[in-house]
C-alpha cells in the first residue's frame, strides 16, 4: 500500500491544455473517487498516474516517489477498465494469473495467489470457465480478480461498473467495497455517477473541464458544497438553485427573483441588495397546505417518500416529503425551508458565501 500525491499536475495536447494544475493527496489506503461530467479529465489523470499518458507538468509521486519518468509496469499499480480487456481464449485462472506468469512467478505461488483472489470474489467455480460463458458481472469480478492477484501498492479503477445493469451495478458496488475494507489497498476510481461516489469513497474529488472544484468526504460534499457546480452535482434529485437578490429594506431576507421571499440564515455576512443564488435541498423544503405562495405542479411518489415538484414564483422548487399529504396538482401551498440547511452563493463567482458557524 502507499500514498499518491498529485501535485500541480498539467496535461497538454499540443497547444490544448486539458488538465490546469490538479493537486490532490491521497493516504495510504484511501479509497478516493475521481467524479465529473464527460470530458472534466478524470480518465487522463487516472492514466498519468497509472504512467499510460506523459505528465506535462508537475508530479505524480507513489508512496513518496516521484514516478514522472517510471515506467508503468515499474509502479506497482493494478489498473481495471471499463472494457475488462479479458483474453477470450484462456480460462479464468489462466487470465487471473497471466500478469504473475508474464512476470515468471513460481508456478505454486501462481495458484495459491489466484485461488485466493477466486474465493474472496467467489469465482472459484468458475476457474475452469472461458470468458464468453460468464455474465457481465462475472467477467468484471475476473478483471478485478486479475487485478488483485498483482497485490499492488495502488489500484486505479476506470468506470468498471459502466458496462453492467442498473442491479448488477448496485451489488457489485457494495463488493468492491467491501474488498476494500478487506484488502486496505489504496484506491483511485474514476466514473461520472455521482451516486457511486456518494456511496463508495472515502473522499471524492470532484473535477470540471480540468480543475478540481472540492475535495471532500461524501457528507462534506452534500452538507458544505464549496460552490454552485458541486452543489448541484452531487445529491439526487439536485439541490435547489434559486436566483435572486438580498432584500432592500425591511429584515434581511432572500427575494427570488419572482418576487418570492424566503428566510436567511443570519450567521451570514449579507449585503442589502446583493445578488446570490439561493441553496436548499428538497428534504429541507417544507410543504404546507393553503397559501398562496406556490402551486403543486407535479407529485411523484416513490413508496418512502414522495417527490414534489410546485411552481415557485418565476421557477419551480422540488420538495421530498416522507408524509403523505393529500395533494393534487394546482393546488395551493407554502413552501417554508429549514434556515440552517440553507446555502447562500455569489452570483457572480458562484462560491459558496462563509457561513462561520459550519466553517468552525
Ligand atoms: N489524445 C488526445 N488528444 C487531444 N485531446 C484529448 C486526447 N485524449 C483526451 N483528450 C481530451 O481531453 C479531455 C479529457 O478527456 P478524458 O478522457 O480524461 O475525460 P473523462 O473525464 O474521462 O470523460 P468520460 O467521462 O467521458 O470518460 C476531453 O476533452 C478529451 O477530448
Ligand atoms: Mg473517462
């Protein structure tokens, strides 16, 4: 196992820089989830740090070394793709053992080492089995399995779930952690499902078009978001975002721009008029019946709880409540929201305002 720092690491094609300075530390038998939109970088970095692509500038160091100018094979790692990249023609122990094979390892060292990859991901009866005769869980379990058999210091995961159902993803999600709370080896994997990073990783990074925008524990993430895009990318259904400015006169409150008001925490430093954008998730919204302040547009119940969806002023605002309320579509409600779940941020730069009470 071994820690791997990422410092001030750029990546150019040509005159196109694709990722601007990423500094990231990562501890000794940290399971840390690379997250972004398509195109943010996520793969180019996990692959500087697997050593497959240059690292233009900056450094990439594997339990303290700087690995810039090391080759691959010489880093210790155990990569796993997308595409399990199996070979059709061997076996599942031929393919588990290939890399200690290639690597001339005593042949009883090769056995033990793969029965015991087999049983900790149950594949032992399928040793026997070519690739094309397994499912696709099956065939990821044999991609990681060849993975373990390494016992590298560091794996690298590129979206290996991608390829599987909705179901299979969920389960094998839960295996590949549980695997590492088991093995400890330090983890790096990438994908674009902000619910797997929720659920999977110690810390998550989250990247857009080549910069890290937070790093963070998954509830640091959801309960403190740095600024608007991660406040919107992370949580499902997302945060609501509602534009609009600092009242003018009167007490300090939030006024959409609809003309909707709505409370404010008051640990913030807030000036009259300025513009922000204001933050609430859907279990902070409250709902109550009457009013006139907002009108029930869409009711979506999901068994545990039900999502609403009601027209705010200008825009709309999403509620999940875990009541049944007997609501149906154009009725009239308030919308009241919990103040101290409340996120404010700039408008302009869209960073999240101080709020020195969480910040402590
Ligand atoms: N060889 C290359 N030459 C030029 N640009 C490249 C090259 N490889 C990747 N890119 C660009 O670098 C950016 C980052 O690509 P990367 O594959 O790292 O994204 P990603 O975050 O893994 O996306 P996805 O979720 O779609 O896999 C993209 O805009 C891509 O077009
Ligand atoms: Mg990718």
């Amino acid at each position: 196992m071994a820690s791997v720092t990422v410092a001030n690491a750029r990546k150019n094609y040509g005159h196109l820089e694709i990722l601007h300075g990423v500094d990231i530390d990562i501890q000794d038998g940290e399971f840390v989830i690379l997250v972004g939109p398509s195109g943010c970088g996520k793969s180019t970095l996990l692959r500087m740090i697997a050593g497959l692509e240059e690292v233009s500038d900056g450094h990439i160091s594997i339990g303290g070394r700087v690995v810039n100018d090391v080759a691959p094979k010489e880093r210790d790692i155990a990569m796993v793709f997308q595409s399990y990249a199996l070979y059709p023609h061997m076996t599942v122990e031929a393919n588990m053992g290939f890399s200690l094979r290639l690597a001339k390892a005593p042949k009883d060292e090769i056995k033990g080492r793969v029965r015991e990859a087999a049983q900790i991901l149950g594949l032992e009866h399928l040793l026997d089995r070519h690739p094309r005769h397994l499912s696709g869980g099956q065939r990821q379990r044999v991609a990681m399995g060849r993975a373990i058999v390494r016992q590298p210091q560091v794996f690298l995961f590129d979206e290996p779930l991608s390829n599987l159902d909705a179901k299979l993803r969920v389960q094998m999600r839960s295996e590949i952690k549980q695997l590492h709370q088991r093995l400890q080896t330090t983890t790096i994997y990438v994908t674009h499902d902000q619910v797997e990073a929720m659920t999977m990783a110690d810390r998550i990074v989250v990247m857009r078009d080549g910069y890290v925008e937070q790093i963070g524990t998954p509830l640091d993430l959801y309960d403190r978001p740095a600024n608007l895009f991660v406040a919107g990318f992370i949580g499902s259904p997302g945060m609501n975002l509602i534009k609009g400015t600092i009242s003018t006169g009167g007490p300090i409150e939030f006024v959409a721009d609809g003309g909707v008001k709505l409370p404010v925490p008051d640990d913030i430093a807030l000036e009259r008029g300025q513009p922000v954008v204001y933050g609430i998730r859907p279990e902070h919204v409250g709902i109550t019946t009457g009013g006139s302040a907002a009108q029930v547009a869409l009711i979506e119940p999901t068994g545990a709880e039900t999502q609403i969806t009601a027209t705010l002023g200008t825009g709309q605002i999403i509620a999940t409540v875990r009541d049944r309320l007997s609501l149906k579509s154009g009725d009239p409600i308030s919308i009241t929201s919990d103040i101290k779940n409340v996120h404010l941020f700039d408008a302009v730069t869209g960073k999240a305002l101080e709020m020195p009470l969480h910040n402590a």
